[in-house]
C-alpha cells in the first residue's frame, strides 16, 4: 500500500503498539479489500447490512426523501457519522467555502453501521471528500479498539471500490465525560486510526481529542451538554476551528474555450 503524508497531530503515535497493530491490520484487511473491490455487490447483500439497513429505516428514508426535495450537487464534501455529526447543525454554516457540504450523520450509530451503509449514505453523492466521525458508540457497546479500526478499515474499503479518488478523513473518537471510563479504549483506538491512515494513500486523522482535554488529563466538561456525552457550541467551535484546514478546496471552475 502506498502511504500519505498526512496533517498527523505530534501526539498521534504515543506508543509503538499502535503502530504495530495498524501494520497488523493493514495486511489482516488486504484480502477483505481486494474482495470489496472485485465484488461490491456481493459484499452489499451480507447480513450485517440487512441489519443495519431494518435499524436504520426511517432515517435512510429521510435522507432520500431530502435528496428527492434537494438533490445535492456531485464533488462536495460528505460528513457522516453518529449523532456527533448529526447534530452539527451549522455544519454548511461554519465551513462556507465549500459549494456542497453534505450532513449524513444518524444519532446512535457506529463505525459498523457506517461501513456496511457506506454506499448509501456517501458512494450515491459522488463527493471529492468524506469526513467520517464514529467509534465511541462502538466501543460503548462493547467493541474493542482492534474491531473499531476493522470497521474504519471497511469503511475505507466501500468508498474507495467505487470513489478511488476520494479523501477520507477521520475524525479522532472524542472523550465524553460521560464515557470517562472508556477513555483508555478511546486513547487507544486513536492511536491505531492514526498509525493505520498513515498507511493508506489520500487518508488522514484529524485530531479533535486533544484540545477536548483538560490540563488534568480529563474531558473538558465545558465542552459539553448537560448529558456530558454530546457537544454544545463551544466543542462545536474547536471542532470547526480543527476541521477546517482538512477540508480540500473546491475544484476551480474550468475556463472558457478560447474563442477563434
């Protein structure tokens, strides 16, 4: 695989153990990547899918009947994710650079419902760039930091089957203070994610978890609703301040033909 140069925080490699496992895991997913490409359509019938698409009805069928009313434009920038994105309201409003910005987030979700709806919810937009955000309910119920990663790893692999020239990039799993105990897990599957994009072409990592935390090592609580597990506008305004400069600009309208 060929590796990127990637906007990486100095913080992203904190232990040479998620190096390990991210290499690990790019030469775990390969065949699963090569299967992906060479037969998307038998990856799209499996069981997981069907799951996620009976969980996920009504809000697959709200965005349809969305882009039935308001059909979005092709090469924008698809944000999709759980209700960390959903809940980005003033997600075109804070990046007004970008033609076409693209909210796909569904409160709730993980990283697995990500990868398997992959094609539903950012493969139909045709967009340049996608800036995925997911993990933290993932690990909440019980996933490992190692199956997150599979499951970005997937989701990786969906996109680029049919937008190989697509960016991705991935938003760091932020620290809830109400998931304070998963903060290890949560440290943990970051570090993978950053080592594992490092190793992907036209990927990064975007580190939103750092400045969500405290000089005592802890989630900024100011940072939060009053549930300590979503965000309100200040989180919102780092998250914008951090996401920003990752965000390619748009394509340069092409010139006129020379009149003869």
């Amino acid at each position: 695989m060929t590796a990127s140069i990637s906007r990486t925080s100095p913080g992203a490699f904190r232990t040479p153990r998620a190096a390990l496992i991210a290499l690990a895991l790019c030469s775990a997913l390969a065949v699963h990547v090569v299967q992906a490409q060479e037969a998307p359509a038998a990856a799209s019938s499996t069981i997981a899918e069907a799951a996620a698409r009976t969980r996920w009805q009504g809000e697959l069928s709200a965005f349809a009947q969305a882009d039935r009313e308001h059909p979005p434009a092709a090469d924008g920038v698809v944000f999709v994710g759980s209700s960390t994105i959903r809940l980005w309201t003033q997600l075109a409003a804070d990046f007004p650079g970008q033609p076409v910005v693209i909210n796909r987030g569904f409160g709730g979700s993980t990283l697995a419902d990500c990868s398997v709806l992959a094609r539903e919810l950012v493969v139909r937009y045709k967009p340049r760039q996608v800036v995925v955000y997911a993990g933290d309910n993932d690990l909440a119920g019980g996933q490992s930091p190692l199956q997150v990663m599979t499951s970005l790893a997937r989701f990786m692999a969906a996109v680029r089957a049919e937008l190989p020239d697509a960016r991705i990039s991935f938003i760091s799993v932020k620290p809830s203070p109400s998931r304070a105990a998963l903060l290890p897990k949560v440290r943990e599957t970051n570090d993978i994610a950053a080592a594992y994009l490092r190793t992907q072409a036209n990927s990064e990592y975007i580190d939103t978890f750092t400045p969500m935390i405290g000089t005592d090592g802890q989630p900024r609580a100011d940072l939060f609703r009053a549930d300590m597990l979503h965000m309100n506008d200040a989180g919102y305004r780092i998250w914008q301040t951090v996401v920003a400069p990752h965000l390619l600009p748009p394509a340069a309208p092409a010139a006129p033909a020379p009149q003869r």
